[in-house]
C-alpha cells in the first residue's frame, strides 16, 4: 500500500492512460483484475470549457474504479483551472487531477502543451503551481524524459513539479522524439525515485511480470504503469500483485481463459458504447488478446477486419476454436 497525498493505493499497479483505449469499460474491467490507481484518456481542457458534449463524456468514472485520476492536457494553466471546475461539477467522485506533460503529438504540442511544457523547467514550474495551487484536489502529472535525446531534463522538469506541489509524478521513460517506439530507457533513470520527495510511477514497455520486476529494481520507483503490455493481456496486473503478496509467479493465461476475458470485456464495452462502436473499437484491441498464442494469424485478420456485431464476434471465436 501507498498513498498520494491522502489517498490509500492498494496496489503497484496503475493503469496508464491511453486515448482511445481506456474508456469507461477498459478501466472497469482492468480493474477486476488488482489495478490500483485507474486513469482516463487525455481530456481537452478546452472542450471542457466549451461544454463539448464528447469531451464531457470522459468525465463519467464509477464508483468501483476508485481511486480514479482525471487526465487533462491544454497549453494555458488558466485554461486548465477552468477546466477543473468543469470536472468538479461534473463528477463528485475524482480523486486526483492529472496533467499531460508527456503527448507527443503535433496537434497536441503545437498549442504548447502535452510534452512541449517539458522544454523549459522554469516555465513548466510557474504552469503547474498555477493549477496546483487552484485544484481542491491533489494534482499528478506524467512527463517523459525529456522532449529529444539531447535535451534530457527530466531531473529539473521533476524538481520543478515538486516544489509546485505536484503530489506523484508518472514518467514514460522515452522522450517526446521517440513517440511510442524505440526501447524505454531505464538505466537513465536508476535509483531516481530515491531523489524525488513524491511517489514515482513508471511506465514504457512493461509487457510481463519480469519487465515489471527488472525496472522497479532499477528505479526504485513506488509503482508501475501498465499500457500496452496490458492489453488484451489483464493476467499481468494479477501476475504482478501476486508476486509482490507472496513472491511467486501465477501461471500465464491460457488462450481459453484470454478469449473468455475478451468476452468479458466486449460486453462491458458493448454496455457503454453501443454495439456497433464497441465492435469498431474493439477491432484494434481484441486482437492483442491473441498476441503470444500460436496460429493466431487468421483470427486476428478476422478480428480486425470483420467485426461489426456481437454475434460475428462470437462466430469468428468459435471458427477459431
Ligand atoms: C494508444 C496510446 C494512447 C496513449 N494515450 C495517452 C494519454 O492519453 N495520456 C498519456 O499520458 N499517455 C498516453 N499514452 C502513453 C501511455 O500511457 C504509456 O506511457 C506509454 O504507452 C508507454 O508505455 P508502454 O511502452 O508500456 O506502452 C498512450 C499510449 C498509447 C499506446
């Protein structure tokens, strides 16, 4: 157990936020399987403020997924105060505010925000004390290591949100440049939570339970972000929890199991989305529930490219068995 600010985390396992994946749905269902902290996709400050009915729909959050974190991402802290107000209003049941420091998409950067306001510490620090200092709740904030390769500045970018009073800091161990891909750098970071006086979280290419282990002993960092190594592949959340109960490693999923997952999962979607957009959402997710099992070629094809209702989901499963 560990806390942010007040608030009691009952596992090392966040759920890292992911635009088009971490729906309502995912949240809840990642949930069952031990995350401790969720968070949701990135939230438009600006759509907030306009009222954008989509943008306020990534409000909604259950009682059951608690404690949850509301991910927000604009280029102007005022922006962002207003913004807060919207969540509070909206939703009673939020626990922490997080702020996107770490997007590195042109749309997103090019307003100044996401991963731009790593660029400049001292500008980042005067944003971020704004908001900390306006949010009744404590705010969080995921940053990379920095925005390219020669501008690593992740140890004054975390000082700066520190003393801005940031109360948990996640850290996607790739810069801004390298997007999504590349190797997550983790000997960069070793030993750094030791030098932080708030809880580091850490996140990129946590794929399996060793990976996990591997980079909690190199960073000494307080939890881990679970993103793509966990979809279609919930076992690992379990996997790691368990380890750290009893020191043992649960057996993978076997395929039977991740297709009754996969079940699971479509249905909460179908419930929050409709059927058709879950299915068309799900097109690029169910596949990953067959990534590691062998012969599985078809079926993915299949997933991607033909589902459009429940029942041809339940087809396509059952030509696969
Ligand atoms: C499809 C996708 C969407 C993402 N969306 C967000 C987001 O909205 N906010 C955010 O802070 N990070 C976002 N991320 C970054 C992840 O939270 C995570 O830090 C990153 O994927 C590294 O972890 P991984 O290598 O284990 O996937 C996204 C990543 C992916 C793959």
């Amino acid at each position: 157990m560990w806390k942010i600010g007040n608030v009691e985390i009952k596992s090392k396992v966040v759920l890292a936020p992911m635009a088009g994946i971490t729906s309502l749905a995912y949240r809840n269902f990642m949930k069952k399987f031990g995350v401790g902290l969720t968070v949701t996709e990135m939230v438009s400050d600006c759509g907030l403020i306009y009222g954008n009915d989509k943008t306020i729909e990534y409000l909604k959050t259950t009682e059951d997924e608690k404690p949850v974190a509301i991910q927000l991402f604009g280029g102007n802290a005022e922006n962002i105060c207003k913004a807060i107000d919207v969540v509070l209003k909206e939703n009673s049941n939020v626990d922490f505010i997080d702020i996107n420091l770490g997007c590195p998409v042109p749309k997103v950067t090019k307003t100044g925000a996401g991963s731009a306001l790593l660029k400049e510490p001292k500008k980042l620090y005067e944003f971020m004390k704004k908001i900390c200092d306006y949010s009744p709740l404590p705010v969080t904030a995921k940053i990379r290591l920095g925005w390219d390769e020669k501008s690593i500045n992740f140890m004054e970018n975390i000082a700066a949100l520190e003393k801005a009073g940031v109360k948990a800091i996640g850290l996607h161990a790739r810069t801004a440049k390298q997007g999504y891909s590349g190797k997550a750098n983790y000997e960069i970071i070793r030993d750094l939570q030791a030098k932080m006086s708030v809880p580091l979280i850490i996140s990129g290419d946590i794929y399996t339970l060793e990976n996990a282990l591997q980079f909690l002993d190199i960073s000494k960092a307080t939890a881990v972000m679970i993103a793509r190594g966990g979809v279609g592949h919930p076992r690992l959340v379990e996997q790691i929890n368990h380890y750290f109960e009893t020191e043992e490693k649960l057996p993978d999923a076997t395929i039977e199991e991740n297709i009754a997952y996969l079940l699971e999962f479509a249905d909460m979607l179908i419930e929050e989305k409709g059927e058709y957009k879950a299915m068309m959402l799900l097109r690029g997710i169910a596949t990953k529930f067959f990534d590691g099992y062998p012969n599985t070629k078809k079926i993915k094809n299949a997933l991607a490219q033909t589902l459009t209702t429940r029942d041809s989901l339940m087809r396509i499963l059952s030509e696969y068995r």
